[in-house]
C-alpha cells in the first residue's frame, strides 16, 4: 500500500495560490500580515478558510473555541481523528508564513486524500487553532481542546479582558463555549504541524526538514536587584550600594552559564529598568526580566535552580538585596517518537535531507503533547527572521514541508 | 593682630535661631525643605534674608541675577570684595543644611565683624547665591557674576525656558538683567564657602573640617550598544547580538578600572534602556547614561578617553554597535592654595583636626575660581546622606564650620 502512495504530491500551484490568498487578509506593504487574534483581518482569513473548505466539499468542523477545520471522516465508525493544521493569526505586524502555511498545508494535504480517495482508518481533520500567538491568551484553541483551560486564564488574560471578551463576542464565543471544547484523548490519534524553523540551524546547515524532539519549556522571573540611591559625586566607589553591579553581572554570568553548561537551553535578559535613573545618582534598584528556555525537563529544572542561584550569589557579591518573583512557566514538551520515526522516513522517501531539533517557540503542539502522539517539522528561514514582515521561506521548502507532511499522514492514517 | 581677634567666635545661639528661621521656609513633615528656585517658599526664604540685612544695619545689594548679600565696606575705598555665602535654593524635597547653612553662616560671620568694628582692608560681602541647584540652570548667580552666562545657557535652561522666565519674572528679572551681573575679577578679593561634606569621608575619619583641595570636574555621555532583536526562543546563543552584553559589560568593568586606576575620579551608570524591552525577545538597543568626575584636569581627561576607549571594546567583543553622544562637561577647579593655608591655619588655631579633600559636587565656587582665590570648608554629613530629607549635621560641627570661616576671614580680610 506504501508504494502507492508515495508517488503522491501535493499540487504545488494550487498551494500556492491559496498560501497567496491566505496572505491578502491582513496583508502590509512590508510584505507580512498583520493579522492579531479576532481582528477584522483575521475574522476575514477565517470566513475565507470556511469558504473555501464548504467550496471543496468537505465537512466544515467549528468547536466552542472558535476552531476550524476541514474533515474527512474515515470509513470506520468511531476512529479516533489525526488533526493536522496550525494558525492562522499572526502577531501584530508579523510575516505570512508563521502559521498560514501550516493551514494551508494541512488543507492541501487533506485535498489530495479526498482527490485520491484515500481509505482512512482515522479520521483525518485539517484545523486552524484559535489565537495560537497570545494576542489574547496564547495557545488558546489548542489549550480548549487539550482541557487545559480554565477560567482563570480567561479572567486574567495577557491581551486583556476586555479585549478577549469582544474578540470572542466577534467570533461568536464566550467563556462558556470556550471552556467546552474539550477533546477526549481517546478521540484522539495525534497532532502533526508544518512550521518555519524561525532560527538559522536549518539554513547554516543547508538541511531541508528539521524533525522537533521537543518544544521547549520557558520560564520568567522578575529578579529585583536593590541597593541605595546617593549622590554619584559625592559618595565613594566603595561606598556605594550600586544595584547595576548585581544586574550586570548577573546578565554576563547567566550567559556563561548557559553557553558552558546548558547545551539545549537559552536565557535571555531582555530589560532591565532602573531607578531612580538619573545621571548623577548611584541607581538604587534595578528590575530585570529573565526568561529562559530548555528542550529537557531535567535540564529545565537544574538551569532554574542554578540560575536562581546565580541571582543571588550576584546580590551578595555587590552587598545588595534580591526579590525574586516568579512569572509562570510551560514544562519541555517531547514529541512523540513514533511521529519523529513517521517523518524521517518520509523525508527519507521524498530524498530530503533532515535533522532533529527543539523548538525554542511555544506551538499547539505542546497542548496537545499529553494527549496524543504530536510532532512537528519545521522548514528553513532565511536568515532565521520570525515575527517581521521580513520572514521568509523559498517556496521549494514550502513543498518539501508539506509533502512530508502528506507522507507521514498517509503512514500514521492508512 | 591676630592675637587679638583669634579668640572671636561665633555667636552659636543667635546663628542657631536665625538657622531655624532660614529653614521654616518650605519646610517638609519630613524635616527638610523644599525650595526650588523662585518657588514660593524660596521667594519667601529671599525676603526674609533681605530684611535680617536690612534690620540688622548692613547694606543690602542685590544685582541683576537675584544675588542677595549684605556687606561691610573697607574704610579704603575702591577696595576689592570678600565673598562668603552659598544658597538658599534646595532640590526638591531637599534637605536644611544644603546651601541654607552657608548663608546663615556667612552672614552670622559679618555680625562677628560689625560687632567688633573690625577694620577691614577689603569690603565683605555674605551672599545667597540664585539658583545653585539647577531647577532652572543651575550654578546661576555665580556663573553670572563670573562673566560665564550666556544668553544661550537662558534659552534652554535645563528646567526649562518657560520655568525660567516666569521664575525671573516672580523675583524681578530678565535675561538682560542676568547677563548684566558680571563683575570684574579685580574687583573680586576671593570668595570662601562653607559647606556639608554630602559625603562619608569626615565622618568615618572622625575630622572636624575637610578644607577642599578641588571641585571635580564632570562630564556626561549617552553611549548606545546596539545589537538586533530577535526571537529569545528560536535565535541560539551564539546567533544573538544582543545589546546587553556589551552594556553590562562595560558598566563593571568601567568601575573596576576607576577603583584600580583612578583614585581620584567616580563613575556611575545611573541608567539603562532596553528597546525593545520584551521578556522574550534579544534587546536590541541599549542606552546608557555615563557620568564620570576627577579632581584633576590630567586624570579627568585620561579617564574620559580610557572610559570611551573602554565602551567602544566592549562594543567590539559582542559584535555591536556603538553611538556615543557627549552630553556636556566641566572641568576639574583647584581651589586657591592661599586659601586652604588661611582654612588649615584658622582649623590650628581653633584646635580642629582638618584633612584636605576634593569636593565630588559642583559649588558656586567653580564658577569663580579662575576670577579670584576661592575655597570650601566641609563639615561632617552623618551616613554621607544629601539631597535628602534625612540630611543631618551636629550643631556643633555647624559651629566648628562657622568659626573656621570667621577665623579664615579674619586672616584674609584684616
């Protein structure tokens, strides 16, 4: 049966002219979209993707998280469903690629079964996840169906609740809805997303598919360093309580760290604020934001501990005193190895060359990692560039992404 | 002579009354006072200091900045002028020693020699000062009398040009009035200041006087590092450049090459700005407010081109840009050594222990020392507090500081 089946392509001109559609909405005169969660651009990218999946003859699927999807359903009654799929929002002023064209993927991979009257044993559904970016909450779609969202995260969101309660109030959604899309995880048979890498690895080492091993786990803090104020004339150098000592340091050491000990992870400093900031006094306190990023578990445990360590040790060495509030974190999410195994083996089939690699960015795929089997490949960007209207992917790669992903669905639904 | 008039003192009760007078004017709960220039409270401080000139039988003048001073002509005529004094404008929510003790100090000193008939052989003259803090220029009154003002530094005054003219307004001035206060330097004998150390070194020694050997020079820059954001995720560390790296970097290593090179000199990095200042993204762009000082003009200017040549390596070894924007100087003022001969020899005689510093913070004095001998005394701040609220001085040091400047007088002006 394999060999019939991996003669099978996905139609590239017809991908491209509805990548290029998908691009319209939200389109800028950079080049990108910008598209954020239940903005008219995005309500319009919405109604199209529903258009065009009724217009194809398929079964148009919604949920009470305002997900979307195109289904086949498979011949046996009760099958569990592989959902394939990805986003179509973008963050604000951000690039076409990031997430369209894993919709658009799914969706022709999804015609070419339908045109090939391919004989499923699960159901095969191609999804595009509600606010995956976090304009609102981040994930959000995918943390409905997972259960993994709870009311709180709707009382207390990152864009807002004002602005959630009327993005959901434009897509016809509210917490009640959202809360009950809930998926059974015998229902399902696994996730699988086409991505840019957003990273360099790919391009450097001219590989064409990157298969993730796992979705990294991210964590932030505040880490407050305080000293005292004093006149940046008259108070001597070993007289001052000088909180840019600790933060500095502290930035410098953590970077170390990281690069000597930490192979799979990151950490980044990305602002530090000072008071009381003037010129001319010792600054009294710095407030500095860390976050860093693990591809393990293990290792995501010993760099938190190690780098709060590190604060402190910093504190101490400069006299000054430290607060240390913790932001919240998501744990390393593995991806299935079975998936891992279905997509090099179709890269392997289509002659592509392909490598393992952690995903440094959240995906969908990490709510839905506990339910089922869920992988990811990612494609080259040139020059790494993700979230800018400069994003960019050669087309070729484009192909190449979504025949493994045409591949290694007709491996795990056949 | 000097047998004679070596057993004067001040006249501790009265100057500690007209002390506790002078700081009733905006005096704060906290137990400072809050006296910006030309505010109410220091308009209010200005007439007061008027009429105990007046009420006390000197002559009053005043010149086309707002100085203020009372004085006591030579028997010869066309004899050059003493000054003593300081300033009756604080900072902010400032403290009442500030400025506010210099005057009442100057001034008691001046009833010392009424009281006595001293003959003098040149005219003393106990002066408030305008505007030495800086809400609106700072160093104002001086600067004008030394000829240094000029109608640019009026047209955009650090507090503001509107601030400015409807302060002038409020104590009856004009730019031309300003500009029209210069006088000739033979006509200036010296000026003599006393002063709180703001500083912890006469404390912690436990010396009564510090007589000031220089005022430090002090420049300011805006050095920006520039890296590129990128996505705090996806980007390697070895792919980044990042902006604060560089930043940190040179902020620790500029204080060890001060604390290890330059003895005489501070540093300070009160700032730090990150753009674009995201949890999760590289900063690009880091602003950094450097000000350094020196008491002398070879190392002021050796630690100027070290420090520059420092930011711009640090900026080399992290792959980032930098811009450095000079913001302004002055340079280092050596007080006369007449001056601090006369200081340390009225300390003798009055059997207190005197140790010679720099002065970290700018003075009235700097303005005048390249017209006349200038000098400063300090008095001991308890814990180096200024600019503060908190500010404290004993009684008794007060007195010790006040009868070190009637002595030195006595040595300069008989």
């Amino acid at each position: 049966m394999t060999s019939t089946f991996s003669s099978l392509r996905i139609n590239s001109d017809r991908m491209l002219d509805s990548f290029t559609q998908a691009s319209s909405f939200g389109a800028t005169s950079e080049g990108g979209v910008n598209r954020p969660s239940f903005s008219e651009a995005h309500l319009q990218a919405r109604k199209w993707f529903r258009e065009q999946i009724e217009s194809a003859g398929f079964e148009f699927r919604t949920d009470g998280a305002g997900n979307h999807s195109a289904v086949i359903a498979s011949e046996t009654k009760q099958s569990p469903t592989l959902i394939i799929g990805s986003h179509l929002d973008s963050v604000p002023n951000g690039g076409k690629y990031d997430g369209g064209l894993g919709v658009v993927a799914a969706f022709e991979v999804l015609k070419i079964l339908q045109e090939n009257r391919i004989k499923l044993k699960v159901n095969v559904e191609a999804m595009d996840f509600t606010d995956e970016e976090g304009t609102l909450v981040g994930l959000l779609g995918s943390a409905a169906i997972a259960g993994h969202l709870h009311q709180k995260d709707l009382d207390n969101p990152r864009g807002g609740r004002e602005n959630l309660l009327e993005g959901m109030k434009c897509a016809g959604l509210s917490d009640e809805s959202m809360l009950s899309a809930k998926r059974k995880p015998e229902t399902l048979a696994g996730y699988l997303e086409l991505h840019i890498e957003q990273g360099k690895r790919l391009e450097k080492s001219k590989i064409n598919i990157g298969i993730v091993s796992a979705i990294v786990g991210i964590a932030s803090y505040r880490l407050t360093f305080i000293g005292k104020a004093n006149h940046a004339g008259t108070t001597t150098m070993e007289d001052r309580l000088d909180a840019s000592l600790g933060a500095s340091s502290f930035t410098l050491k953590a970077r170390e760290l990281v690069m000597s000990e930490y192979k799979n992870s990151v950490v980044n400093v990305g602002k530090m604020e000072f008071s009381p900031g003037a010129f001319n006094i010792v600054p009294a306190q710095v407030d500095l934001s860390l976050e860093f990023r693990s591809a393990t578990q293990d290792e995501f445990d010993k760099l938190d501990e190690a780098l709060i360590s590190l604060a402190k040790a910093e504190a101490q060495k400069f006299d000054l005193e430290l607060t240390i509030e913790f932001l919240g974190k998501h744990s390393p999410s593995p991806m299935s190895d079975k998936v891992q195994t279905a997509f090099a083996s179709a890269c392997d089939d289509l002659g592509l060359t392909h490598t393992s690699l952690t995903s440094g960015a959240g995906h969908d795929a990490q709510s839905l990692a506990d339910l089922c089997p869920v992988g990811m490949i990612f494609i080259p960007s040139i020059n790494g560039i993700s979230h800018s209207p400069k994003e960019f992917t050669e087309w070729e790669d484009c192909v190449n992404g979504a025949n493994v992903l045409l591949q290694t669905v007709l491996k795990l639904a056949t």
